[in-house]
C-alpha cells in the first residue's frame, strides 16, 4: 500500500488572500466556493495535489522546511519581476554567471519559494 499526496498545506494567517495570490502566481483558479473570510481555501491545480490554505494564530518565525519550486514558462528573469509585482519579495538570489541556479523569492506572508529556470533559459544554455 502506498500513500497519496492530497494537497500541499500552507500555513497563513488570511487563507483566502494568501491564496488569491497563489492563484494569480499559478494561472488556477480558487475552490469555487472560497470566498472572503474563509479560514480554509484551496487553490485547484490542473493535476498533482491542491494547494491549501489553512488560517492559523501563529506568525511564520522561520525558514520554511518545504517549499514549492516553480518552473516558468517565460524566463525565469520575467517571472522574477511579474511575481515581484503581484506581491512577493526577494529573498535570496542563487543564480550562477552561467544562468544555472535560482532565485529565492516569498509570498506576502514570508513563506518561501524557488524561480527556476524556464523552458527559454535552459534552452538558450544547451545552445551556448
């Protein structure tokens, strides 16, 4: 027997804005019936596990032990600054001269993320 992964569960303390932004960052939409003020809400992605939202006291304190790893499919530059303008911050910055690596970004309420490369950036590196 084996386990299912159902979700990807995301502490927060406003689960419908967190979420709102995650759906912007991904393109999917919200639960159909999340609204305003719930303390639970979910993000629907296409296929793999949903992302939720889950409404909590306490304040994140420290750097996540998990976090999502996205893979644009612009450059990794252009994801950079349209996340950066729907809310999140940077972080940390990982990229290598070469264009490998990655950079470290965060949601409105701290939690950690990862731009990758995109399809345009790994494929401008096998060309040089």
């Amino acid at each position: 027997m084996v386990s299912v992964v159902q979700n990807v569960a995301i502490d927060c303390s406003d689960a419908y804005e967190l979420a709102r932004f995650w759906s912007e960052v991904t393109g999917c939409p919200l639960h159909e019936q999340c609204g305003p003020g719930d303390r639970e809400t979910q993000v629907m992605l296409p296929e793999g596990p949903m992302l939720y939202f889950n409404q909590v006291p306490e304040p994140k304190t420290v750097k996540n032990r998990v976090h999502l790893c996205l893979r644009p499919t612009t450059s990794r530059e252009e994801e950079i600054e349209r996340l950066l303008e729907l809310g999140a911050s940077f972080v940390t910055d990982r990229r290598e001269p070469d264009g490998a690596g990655w950079a470290v970004l965060a949601d409105p309420e701290g939690n950690e993320f990862c731009v990758l490369r995109g399809a345009s950036d790994r494929a401008a590196m096998s060309a040089g």
